[in-house]
C-alpha cells in the first residue's frame, strides 16, 4: 500500500494511516480519534508524537481522500 505525503503539516503519510485504521476500527469521527489519540500515552510514543502535534480532522480527512 502506497501513502501519499501528507503536504503541509510534517506528519508522516504512515502515521496518518494508523489513525484512519482507529478510526474505522472504532467506528469513531476523526475528532473522537484524535482526542482519544491525544489522551493515550501508549498510541502518542507509538506515533511519536506529543499532545498537540497531532494533525487536525480536516488534514487527516483530506489525506484519506488521497
């Protein structure tokens, strides 16, 4: 599976499909996801990444559609 670049936030393409993969896994809105995301210890070490680095629905939606 190839994953577009996701331009413009600096959030690698891989990390983009880990949260489309929780979000179709928990049947949740991209902004249930990232809120969960962003409260999990676990998932943020896992995406590298720290609160607020997370990238916003509306990026992540745009990259889906990708």
């Amino acid at each position: 599976m190839q994953i577009s670049h996701p331009a413009g936030n600096g959030v690698a393409g891989w990390k983009h499909a880990v949260l489309h993969f929780l979000r179709l896994h928990m049947d949740a809105t991209l902004q249930e996801v990232l809120d969960w995301a962003e409260e999990m210890e676990r998932v943020r070490a896992a995406l590298v990444l720290e609160r607020g680095e997370f990238p916003g629905p509306s990026a992540l939606c745009k990259s889906f559609d990708r």
